[in-house]
C-alpha cells in the first residue's frame, strides 16, 4: 500500500473486535510516530501504552473525570461515546508532550513553541494513523479526553501535556468516507 492509498482508506473506527494487537504491530506503529518530524528535530512526544488490564483502570480514570465535567460544565459533547470506544479498544495509546506542564497559561515565545509542539505531535499522530491502516489496524484519534484531562494524567502518573489518545484495534465495521469540503473551498492560489 502506497502513502495516498493509506490516505484514501484511512477511516476513525468506532467499532473493534476484541482481538488482542500482537506488541510488533504496536511497535511498528509506534515507530512510525517516533519518526515523524518534529519543529528543531526537539520530538517532542511521549507515548504511553495502555493494554490488557490497564485499560480498566484507564476507563475508570476516564469515567471519574467525566462525570467531574458533567457536574461542572453540563455538556461533555462526545466524550461518553468516545469511553465506550476506549473501553471496546485492546489498545489506547496516549501522546504527551513531555517539555510541557498540563495546560498552563504561557507568554508569546512559550506559546510559540508550545504551537510548534503539538503540530509536531499531530505529524507523530497521523504517521501512526497511517501506518495503523497499511497493516490492516483500525484507529481512533480521540481528543475529548480533555474532559478527563486532570484524572487521566494522575492515573498516567504524568506532570505534563497530554495532547490525545489514539485507540488501536481490529475493526469491526468499514465506514464510507465522511464528506469532505470542495478543492476550491479549501484553496487559494495566488
């Protein structure tokens, strides 16, 4: 499979099988993130993966803090959905930013790098998308861990930035490709 055919077949999977990933296909996806580039090569990543009973403590960790959001906030948009996800997923790998406190406040040169970082994350992220469907894995990019932000990052034991989860697994379903905008919505040549 070429880059553009991983491109076209990539889908967000929402449905797995629960067969177990053997570690060489996470490894293989995990290199794949590890090679990404990253702004002054500083690869800014950390990935920490959850499997096998982990992923209990995980969901109960997530659980916690979502139900901590809903009491403050009311809406926790998608969230729910995505924890049955995770929950039905062998395999959440979360990405963190190591060179970064949890979301603090930051001055224009901190903030700079910081928007450096998580595009070079979001590189790290989609080389793992890709390479996930070129060996046959589905996966789920998930960012509404944001409403467990605080009680994730304690069950992790991590003092700094989580940026997102990916699920990884077998699919159990074969989405069509979501709509996507018109070429001349979306560029502008000059």
């Amino acid at each position: 499979m070429n880059v553009m055919d991983a491109i076209s077949k990539r889908r967000s999977i929402r449905k797995f099988k629960p067969d177990p990933l053997p570690d060489e296909i996470i490894q293989k996806i995990l290199e794949a993130g590890r090679k990404a580039p990253s702004g002054h090569n500083r690869q800014p990543w950390q990935f920490v993966v959850v499997k096998g009973e982990k992923r209990t403590e995980m969901i109960q960790a997530m659980k916690r803090g979502i139900a901590a959001s809903k009491a403050l906030l009311g809406n926790v948009g998608s969230a729910e959905y995505s924890l049955k996800v995770m929950a039905e997923a062998p395999v959440t790998i979360f990405v963190l930013n190591p060179y970064r406190k949890p979301i603090v406040p930051a001055e224009w040169n901190q903030w700079m790098i910081d928007t450096v970082d998580i595009q070079s994350c979001g590189a790290a992220i989609q080389n793992m998308l890709l390479t996930a469907t070129e060996l046959g894995i589905g996966s789920l990019w998930i960012c509404d861990i944001f409403f467990a932000y605080d009680e994730l990052c304690k069950w992790l034991n991590k003092e700094c930035q989580m940026i997102a989860a990916i699920s990884f697994g077998y699919a159990d379903e074969s989405p069509a490709m979501r709509p996507r905008k018109r070429f001349d919505e979306i560029v502008e040549w000059k």
